[in-house]
C-alpha cells in the first residue's frame, strides 16, 4: 500500500515539470509578426539603396507579370 502515494507524487511532480517545461518554451517564442515584401518594394529598394538613385527624380512603371507553376510550385521570385 506504500507504493500508491509514492506513485501518485511521482505522476504529480512529472506533470508539474512538463507544465512548467512547457510554459517556459511557450514564452520563449517570439511574438512579432514579419511584414511581406513585394518584388516592386524590392526592385525600388535595390535602386535607391544600392545604385543610390534619386527616385523622385525619375516616373517608374510597374509591371507584373503573371508567374505559371509547375506541379503546383511557383517559381522563385526575380526582381
């Protein structure tokens, strides 16, 4: 009969660790959100940023054109 309550602690202390485990990597989680970048924002990044023109300075046209999948994967995104 000794062994009953040694067991229940047992159960007991092993649900308490697990929930404790749990909560701890739960609230490790980061919780932001990242934000989507389009090719176009990408595109007017690249020449700012990287050539560092002046896009004021210039009318930019914006053209997507329609990407066909195969075997239902989308192609990678060129900019």
């Amino acid at each position: 009969m000794a062994k009953k309550p040694q067991r229940k602690l047992f159960f007991a202390i092993v649900f308490l660790t697990l929930l404790v485990l749990s909560s701890v990597c739960v609230s490790l989680i980061p919780c932001v959100n990242a934000s989507k970048v389009s090719v176009q924002d990408k595109g007017l990044s690249l020449l700012s940023d990287v050539l560092n023109l002046d896009m004021t300075e210039y009318a930019i046209t914006m053209r997507e054109y329609p990407q066909d999948s195969y075997l239902g994967v989308m192609p990678q995104e060129h900019v």
